[in-house]
C-alpha cells in the first residue's frame, strides 16, 4: 500500500487526493481497531481465573497497622490435584494479582504451578486497586495518611501479615515466595528487618530482583539524580501522593489504540520500551489486556524510595530527611537494610537488558545473599518480559518451575 501511494505521488497526483487516501486509510484503522477486542479485554484478575475454569478464593488479609489486603487464590489446577505447598505471588510496582495471569493457562505462571498442584495465592499490596482499603483511613479523603507508604511497608506490614495468614489457613509451616520487581524488594526488606521470616519460606524465587540501582541507566534515575527534592516538593503543594491508579480511560485507549489492528500500536510499544527497555521478546497483543489491569495503583513514596537508591548507592530504608529520620528512626540518616539476614535458599533470574533491574546491581544483590542456589540470566529480557514475553514458559518458567519442584517435599 506504500509502494502505491509513492507511485501516486511520483505521477504527479494533487497533494489533496494522496491526503483524502491517507485519510480513509487512517479511518479503516480505525474502524477495524475499534471492532476488534481481546477475548480477554476488560477482564480482571479475578473474572480470568474463572473464564479459565480455575476455582477462586477471595481473601481478606488486614495487616498490623490497619491495611486490609485483597488476596486471590487458586487452591489447585483444572485437573483437581492439590499435592504442593502454597506458593505466595507479590507483584511490582503499580501493578496487581492480574500481572501473573494475563497470558492465560500454559503460559502465565500462577496458572502452570496451580497445574502443577500448588496453592496458588497472589496478594494485591497496599494502595493497589484491590487493596484500597484501611480500618480508619480512607484513601481519597485521607490521601495523604493512607499513601504514605513504601516497599519497606509492604514488607514489614503486608508481606508478613500473608504469609502468617496463608499459613493458618493451610496448616503448613512454610511456604514458596515468588515476587517480581517490587515484589522482590519488599520480601529483602521484609527479611532484613524481621530475619525470623526466613524460616517461614522454602525458597525465594525473585524474577528481576531489584535492590540495588546505582548501575541502572534508566532514564528517570538520571533525570532525578538531584531533581528528586523538586519534585517531591512540586507534587507534595499539589497533593499527589498516589502513582498511577487503575483508569478505565486507559484500559479503553488500550482496546482501542493499542490492540494489533491500530496503526498506533507502535506508540504504546514505545512506551512500555521507554519504562521496561527495549524488548524483541514482548507480547504486543497483550497489549489491551494488561492495561485493562495496570497500571493498578501505589504510593509517590515508593518511586522516591527508589530514586533514594539509585542516589546512595545503598539498599536502605527511606529517607525522610535528618529531622523525620530523628523521628521515626532515632537517627539522623536511614537505616541501612542488611541482607547478610537473607538466609532463606534464593533463586535470582536477570537480564543484562534490563532496564531497571540492571545486571550488575543483581550480582551485587546475589554476592550479599548467604544461600544463593541458582543464578539464572535470561538472555534478552526487558523488565516486563518476565510477565508478558511471548515464550516466558518456554525461555524462563520451565526453570523456575524445576527449581520449585526440587525444594518440594
């Protein structure tokens, strides 16, 4: 079609006709975009796991300092078999349970493990679409209070809450863990500050384990390097306190705009590369189903606690400044968090294309843990790919899966 309208052009045809054909190819696009839609757009997590025929539990979980946690499970696989231990899914940042189901059966890794018999239980963290709710705060007109939270708390509070919860439930003593990103920050934070935890989990798998971010080349981390305290001031005298909550506008501009049929699809590729980094290996077609679910929700302070990193160079709690610190801490700077208290068996799986979670700063992370068993590289992830990569069974699960199995009992 391309090739004709430059033919068009070289015979000297009016601009105003190639615009008129331009035009109605443009509106074509459109039109078959808007008709087309993702047999699986505008389904949460929860409407997925049933359309799958997997069974669903829904949970609540309130943590010590008044959080109330939605937690999804699937006890088993289709095939009814239940013969493993509960497996705890933590997901990243501004996302929720949905980031582990949105390839389907076969594919997204809650459903293989479910197949594989575990119990599956994937917790939505606090400020995250399924878990906006507090016992006395409300999160709209309390927004302030309710979002003053980071990974610390969500693994100090929310982590161990789930855990100490699945656990009653099931009448096990251990569990699996499985986090991604944000989900692997928290359980480090979790486990340095309350080390009693490592006894309570059989294996930490961390796909794009994320503590140290001194050696990312991210481009927020160089934007904010010694920006941080502006934005954190312009934002605060406007009141943002929340990142990125769910949006219904965005999961229509996903159907629409995103979805194979539209010209402007390669727009929301560019944008997820500008966060994840460059992929060859990601989804696109997912496209309008993963927006129909992220971005889910979180705290400012916890992309701050992030920048936070990257400028010390430490994996240390957040830093609210000398006289806060005082406070909160009884000293004046941020307490470090010691990962030589990680002492649970850890599987660690990176990229060197990682945008965020950069190889370096993993094998730092991996030199500090005292019971490291795999260090698995995936070669050509992004950090997105480890959810939504075409093959991710193939290239990544089958591994992650074997290694689960051989910590089985």
């Amino acid at each position: 079609m391309i090739e004709f309208l430059l033919l068009l052009a070289g015979n000297k045809m009016s601009a105003k006709l190639l615009l008129l054909v331009a035009c109605s190819l443009w509106i074509s696009s459109v039109s078959s975009s808007w008709r087309y839609r993702h047999p699986d757009f505008d389904l949460d997590a929860k409407q997925m796991i049933q359309k799958y025929g997997y069974p669903l539990e829904v949970h609540t979980v309130e943590t010590e300092d008044g959080y109330i946690l939605e937690v999804h499970r699937i006890p088993h696989g289709r095939n009814g078999t239940k013969t493993g231990h509960p497996i705890l899914f933590v997901p990243g940042l501004v996302c929720s349970s949905a980031e582990f189901l949105t390839q389907g059966p076969g594919i997204s890794l809650a459903y293989i493990l479910a197949d594989e018999g575990y119990d599956i239980w994937i917790v939505n963290p606090r400020g995250s679409r399924w878990s906006r709710k507090h016992r006395t705060l409300d999160p709209d007109l309390n927004n302030k209070e309710f979002f003053d939270i980071s990974f610390q708390e969500i693994g100090i509070y929310d982590i161990t809450a789930t855990i100490d919860y699945i656990l009653r439930e099931t009448s096990r003593e251990q569990l699996f863990y499985v986090g991604h990103s944000q989900g692997t920050t928290s359980v480090l934070a979790m486990l340095a500050a309350r080390p009693e935890y490592n006894d309570k989990i059989i294996l930490m798998t961390a796909l794009a384990p994320v503590a140290y971010t001194a050696n990312s080349n991210h481009i927020l981390y160089k934007i904010l390097d010694s920006n941080l305290p502006l934005l954190q001031h312009l934002l605060d005298s406007y009141g943002v306190y929340q990142l990125l909550p769910h949006s219904q506008l965005l999961t229509l501009v996903g159907r629409i705009l995103c979805n194979d049929y539209a010209l402007t699809q390669p727009i929301c590729e560019t944008i997820v590369y500008l966060y994840a980094g460059y992929s060859t290996n990601f989804n696109t077609t997912l496209l309008p189903v993963i927006l129909t679910n992220t971005p889910a929700g979180a705290s400012m302070r916890m992309f701050y606690h992030y920048i936070q990193l990257a400028i010390s160079g430490q994996f240390q709690m957040y830093d609210f400044g000398q006289q806060q610190n005082l406070i909160r801490y009884g000293q004046a700077s941020p307490p470090k968090l010691d990962l030589t208290k990680v002492t649970l068996p850890s599987a660690l799986y990176y990229s060197k294309q990682d945008a965020l979670s950069a190889a370096k700063d993993v094998e730092l992370l991996a030199a500090d843990l005292r019971n490291l068993v795999r260090l698995h590289l995936v070669e050509g992830y992004s950090h997105l790919d480890y959810l939504w990569a075409k093959n991710v069974n193939v290239d990544l699960y089958q591994y992650v899966v074997e290694t689960i199995k051989s910590y089985s009992i």
